[in-house]
C-alpha cells in the first residue's frame, strides 16, 4: 500500500496543503464513504457538512481552513493528477512472452512488453515501451506507436497506424472490414472490397469492445487527443477531429466528418456522409441526420437545435391536456347546435 502526504499530493497538484501537511494519505475516498486515513475528493463546499473534520479532503480554494487537506482551482483536474499514485495495477516488466508469436520482419523497439499468447504478424513495427497484453493479435504491416497501451484481448488488423500514447482497451477492434455491399442485378448483395486503412494519432483512447472500420479506400482517421467510450461503433471513411469526445454506446455512420472539440454523449447516432462541425455538442439519445454548425447543441430525434428541441417537448406534453380541452369543447359545440344560439 503507498502512502504518500498531503504536502507531497499538493506538490503533484499545484494545489495548497493546508492544516497539517505532514499527515499521510494511503487512497482517494468519496464524501459518501469518508475515511481518515484516504483523502476525501469534494467538488463544493456543501458536501463539507457530511465529511467527519478528522477526514482530510481535497477541495477548491476557499472551501476550507480549519482542517488537513489540499485546495486547488480545479479539484477534477487534481484528482486526474493524483489518481496514479494510488494505481495498484502493475506495469508488465519489458521483455517478449515465451508464448508470443512474432513474425517475419518485425521490428520491436526497446523496453516493449509482449505479454502470453499475442500474436504480432509479418512486417509490423512496435514502438518503444509500448505494452501489449495478453492475447493481442497485430496484424501485417501495422505501426504501434511509443508508449501506447494494448490491453488484453484487442485486434489491430493489417496496415493499421496506431500512433504515439495511444490506449485501446479489451476487446476494440480497430481496422475490421467496413460495412459495404451493393446489390447486384438480380437482388443479390455483393461484398465491396475494403482495401483503406485506419489512422489513430497520437493520444488516443478508445474503450472496451469498440470498432473502428477500415476504410473502403484512404483511411478512417481518428485524430490526436480524441477519446472515444466503450461499445461504440465508428464507420469506414470516418474522420473524427482533435480533442472530441464520444460516449458508449454511440453508432458513427460511414463517411462523417466530426469535427475539432466535439462533443458527443451516448447512444447517439448518426447518420452517413453528414458533417458535424467544430465544438458542437450533441446530446444523448439524438438522432443526428443532417449537418451541424459549428459551436452547435442539438439534442433530439431528428437532431435539431437543444433550444428548439425543449419547445417540442414541452409542447408534447401539453397534448393529453389539449385533446381533452378539444373533446369538451367539441361536446359543447355539438350541444349548441341543438339549441337556440
């Protein structure tokens, strides 16, 4: 178990220890199982009340003074920076598993660790530190960047770039074939060839079970910094830009554009050949079948502006409440036609 103090944590920080910097800290508790000897991570000051004061806390400049802890401008960001201290997981140790098969012309650089059972094809380079568990297949002429991360059970398919830092979790596939067929005369589906490749910069990270698709020709192109969730599906020919984000669950047509700080929550689908642009936010559960603007929230089935979509809404649940109105009124009119008016 490490322990490490409260000066030290603000040293990691950038944040201020308060009260007695010396007390030490073994891991990172939250307000609704506090602990005296883990540091307790609050976003704001009302959370303070249900926190015992023997219990050190990390929290946004201003919240404290009268108790062991840490202050920071942006206790998230901390919390990033600290996490990995207490990261009981264990680094692989450099070297190539007995039990690993590595093929024709590879070229391993130093300090890479190839756990059991993986298999690295003819031609494939693996950057420095670079880590890749067990049971990972590499395909022929693919590129694992320096210091990216493999975990355990994930597929990386002929001729794929995986760039610098990147990670990719259990189970992502990352260069399957994309979905395309046509249908021949006659009604029957033929295979297109999916001959493209797929590029992953630098700083990516994709979650478990996730697949990117090869493209049909050029390449599917996640770009540098993007993170993308678990159990979601990016399409051939798809270009995701810079620092977006996707969330779980999350279905990418082929051929869309998304566009640099993006912002796209789960179970979001869109639609083929459509452009999402720069910094647009889309909400969850929104069906996106047409272009977005830059700096856009759109939410909704079909996706349309979020100001838009809250008016429809709201109008929807006034209907049971409007029909019923409409059927007394519709009752009064047929009564007065029968009488004098």
């Amino acid at each position: 178990m490490k322990v490490i103090s409260l000066s030290e944590v603000a040293r990691i920080t950038g944040g201020i220890a308060v009260g007695d910097a010396g007390r030490t800290v073994s891991g990172i508790c939250s307000p609704d199982e506090p602990s005296d000897d883990k540091l307790c991570v609050i976003w704001d000051s009302a959370a303070l009340a249900k926190i015992p004061v023997s219990t050190p806390v990390l929290a946004i400049k201003g919240a404290v003074s009268d108790r062991d802890g840490v202050l920071h401008d942006y206790p998230r960001a901390a919390l990033a920076e600290i996490l990995p201290c207490f990261d009981r997981r264990r680094c692989p140790a450099p070297g190539i598993h007995p039990a690993a098969v590595i093929g024709d012309g590879c070229k391993i650089g130093q300090d890479v660790s190839i756990g059991p059972c993986c298999v690295v094809s003819d031609g494939t380079r693996i950057g420095d530190r670079a880590v890749l568990q067990a049971n990972v297949y590499v395909g022929s002429d693919a590129v694992i960047g320096p210091d990216s991360r493999l975990e355990a059970g994930v597929t990386v398919h002929d001729f794929v770039l995986v760039g610098r830092g990147v990670i990719l979790h259990s189970g992502a596939v990352v260069g399957c074939d994309g979905f395309g067929h046509v249908r021949m005369p006659g009604g029957r589906w033929k295979k297109i060839p999916q001959i493209g490749t797929v590029i992953i910069e630098d700083d990516v990270e994709i979650g478990a079970n996730s697949t990117i698709d090869r493209a049909t020709f050029g390449a599917t192109t996640i770009r540098r910094g993007t993170k993308l969730g678990s159990l979601l599906h990016i399409a051939h020919n798809c270009d995701i830009g810079a620092d977006s984000v996707i969330a779980g669950c999350t279905a990418i047509g082929g051929s869309v554009k998304i566009g640099r700080g993006a912002t796209v929550a789960g179970m979001v689908g869109v639609s083929d050949h459509v452009t999402v642009g720069e910094g647009v936010t889309i909400a969850g559960r929104a069906g996106v079948t047409k272009n977005v603007k830059d700096g856009l929230t759109v939410s909704g089935f079909p996706a349309q502006e979020h100001s838009a979509e809250n008016r429809l809404q709201a109008s929807l649940r006034r209907v049971k409440d409007i029909s019923e109105r409409l059927r007394r009124l519709e009752k009064l009119f047929s009564q007065s036609e029968g009488g004098d008016l």
